[in-house]
C-alpha cells in the first residue's frame, strides 16, 4: 500500500480528496485524478498509479488501461516539447505519412517515444481540429497547419532553443 505522504504534498492529498468528492463513485474520478498528478508531477508514475487505484478502490490494472488508453497521459516521463501528429482522415490524405517519416528521422524515434536528448515525445493523436490546416502537427499546443515533410526540420529547430 502506497500511502499519500510518500509521492504527494498533503495540499496535493487534501486536492486529490475533493477531486473524489465531486463524484458518486470515487472510480469516476480516476481520469481527472491522472491529470491533476501529471499537471504537478509531469506524468503517471508507477507509485501514482498504484496510489489512485487505491485510493478509489479499483484494480490496479483498471487505472493501468485507463492511463494507457488516453494519449494525453504519459506513463514514462515526456520530452522538454510534446509533438502531436494527427491521423485523421484529412490529414492523412495531405501527407500526414510524409511527415511522420520525416519526424521519426529526423528524432532518431517511434511514435510514442522520446528523442535521446530528452527535448522531443512523439505521438499521433486521432484529431486535433485543424482539418481545414491539414496536415496539422501541434508542438506544446502551437498548431503548425500545411505542414509539409519539408518543413519539419524548421519547426523542430525553432523548438530545440526555448528553454
């Protein structure tokens, strides 16, 4: 058993607690539970997981799928700058492919991975509502539509220097 008082502040615990309060079951709260911990500590470790299914009395294999299910949810710590491909059809059919290429190349990555120097995470996501940009790629919520394969190095680089 994982008590509060080894990964979280008790201002954290106290938050966590009205979380549940809001809901008539405490497993309902378990989504906005994962995004308040990754707010404040980055992403979901094996100590929050296992933490949460306790503390809202699930299966710790219930709060694992819910924390894998969801794209925005991060089980391994991301990169310094979150990219977002979308794969929905306007966008695939623009070129989407092409630019997956190019970001997996040029990041030396897999979707779902992060780049050896820690500043890039790359994962595709269904939409991100720029179809009429499409293709689209979203860098820690700036959206980059049109994008062509050509393009990528440069919207890296503008990346690599903000701190």
């Amino acid at each position: 058993m994982i008590r509060s008082a080894e990964i979280f502040s008790s201002q954290e615990h106290r938050d966590m607690e009205a979380i549940v309060a809001r809901y008539d079951s405490p497993a309902s709260a378990i989504l906005p539970l994962f995004h308040y911990i990754q707010k404040i500590q980055g992403y979901l470790s094996e100590d929050a997981l296992t933490f949460v299914a306790e503390f809202v009395g699930v299966p710790h294999v219930r709060a694992f799928e819910v924390a894998t299910y969801y794209t925005m949810l991060f089980t391994d710590p991301p990169g310094r700058h979150l990219i977002q491909l979308c794969r929905n059809l306007s966008c695939h059919v623009n070129g989407a492919e092409d630019i997956l290429e190019k970001l997996k190349e040029e990041l030396g990555i897999q979707v779902g991975g992060t780049s050896g120097d820690g500043l890039f995470t790359l994962v595709e996501v269904e939409c991100i509502g720029a179809c009429d940009l499409a293709p689209a790629v979203m860098v820690d919520g700036d959206l980059h539509g049109r994008v062509s394969a050509d393009a990528v190095r440069g919207i890296l680089d503008s990346y690599r220097g903000k701190a």
